[in-house]
C-alpha cells in the first residue's frame, strides 16, 4: 500500500463522506440511506480513533472511525467501529491499515472490545476483518429492513489481548 495513515480532521470531511456515500450507494455497507453531514458525523466518531489512509498527493483513499456503544460504565471499553475504502483503492491493503491503526489506537486507550455488524453478502469486509483479529459472535437474522427487504447482519468482534 502507497499510502499514509493520519488522524482523520475536518480537512478530509467532504472525500471521507463521499466514501461513505459511495458504500452507501452499493447497497451492501450499511442500512443508512444518505451520509451524515460532517457536523453530525463529527459529533459522535471519537476524535482518537478515527484515521484516515493518504496517497501520495492527500487523496484519501479510506477512512476507519468508533463511536461508543453506551455511556454505562460497564462498556467504557467497548466501540463500535466502520471502515470504509474508496471504490478505486480496494484490494490494496487500506482496510488492513486502518484497521490496525484502530486497534493500536484502541489498545492504548485501554478499550477491550471493538466491534461491528456487517452484511453477509460483504465478503471482502468479513474477510478483511478476520485477517484483523475480529471473530464472528453470530448472525442477527432479519435485523433491519432496506429498501423493503429484511437484511441479516453478522455480529464481528475484536477482543484485545493487550487490555485485561
């Protein structure tokens, strides 16, 4: 991979949620039907772990962010996480970075789970995350409708060996 991963700043805000919007618009990323704009994407991805992945000109070519799952106490160490790459700069080995930037972010904040749903049909997402240390935990059945159909999405976990 040519690329560079860095925090992900407002600077990157447009190329990032159009990214988003090109997962989106595959049908297979997410039940959202539009991206957020910035100030609501802003206001719940936590500013230390969220990065963004670089070319060589500052093109970004994908994005990985958490939010937390609760504000209970029991899961301050639990979040919930995306990653999303540019439709040209797949198969290159971006998901992999920002994802391992996510945990090393992660392990240091002292946060012991990260976590996601993704769609069955997402396979390069499924395997990717595999590759990451995630674990499948199950399939939640007929979770949520798209475009009037029921969808299943796969629970995937990342236990941190490094926090105990």
């Amino acid at each position: 991979m040519s690329a560079v991963v860095v925090p992900l700043a407002a600077e990157h805000a447009e190329q990032v949620l159009a990214i988003y919007q090109a997962g989106i618009d595959e049908g297979n990323a997410t039940f959202e039907t539009v991206a957020p704009t910035w100030e609501a994407f802003d206001a719940v991805k936590l500013p230390e772990h969220r990065f963004s992945a670089l070319d060589e000109n500052g093109t970004v070519l994908g994005w990985v962010a958490a939010s937390r799952v609760s504000d209970r106490c029991a899961y301050q160490g639990v979040v919930e996480h995306s990653v999303y790459v540019h439709p040209a700069a797949r198969g290159r080995g971006v998901a992999s970075a920002l994802l391992k930037t996510l945990v090393d972010s992660t392990e240091q904040a002292g946060i012991w789970t990260i976590q996601s749903e993704i769609f069955p049909e997402n396979a390069a997402s499924l395997g990717v995350h595999e590759r990451a240390g995630f674990r499948v935990i199950g399939t939640r059945e007929r979770i949520g409708r798209q475009h009037g159909v029921w969808r299943d999405v796969v629970l995937v976990e990342r236990r941190s060996a490094a926090v105990t």
